[in-house]
C-alpha cells in the first residue's frame, strides 16, 4: 500500500484516482492526527468490501461456508435464497 501526505496527494488527486483504478492497490494518506488520515480504494474493491460485511452481519456467509463442508451438491437454481 503507498503511503503520501495529504499535501502531496492534493498536489496529485487524479493520477492516484487512476493508479487505484488501475492497480487496485489501496492508498493510505497519513495525516498529523487520525482527523487527516483516509484510504483510497477503487469503487470495485469498496462494493466488495461492503457485500463481504453484509453477508457477514446477516448471517448468509456463515451458511455458505457450513454447506462447503458439506459433501452434498446443490445446484444454485435449488437454493431458496430468501431463506439462507
């Protein structure tokens, strides 16, 4: 992860805009107090962020992750997802 000041990251906003798209690769600004301190990510990896935290809160992940264990197959069309 690439660490800049605030000061330089205004300086060079949208070339680390593209980087992120580009790379994927976060960018971490570090300020004088947390007050001035953020990460840039690319919206991508930010809905990712927000499906695995979802899932995970509402109970789905943990469904999901038993039936890996278990040897049976379901196909995705027999899946009641309203009930997971």
């Amino acid at each position: 992860m690439s660490i800049i000041n605030p000061s330089q990251a205004r300086k060079v906003f949208y070339q680390l805009l593209k980087d992120v798209n580009k790379t994927s690769e976060p960018i971490y600004i570090s300020g004088k107090n947390e007050d001035s301190e953020a990460v840039i990510i690319n919206k991508k990896d930010w809905d990712a962020i927000q499906e695995t935290l979802y899932l995970q809160s509402s109970g789905v992940a943990d469904v999901l992750q038993q039936r890996e264990k278990e040897d049976e197959f379901v196909a995705l069309k027999d899946i009641d997802w309203d009930t997971l």
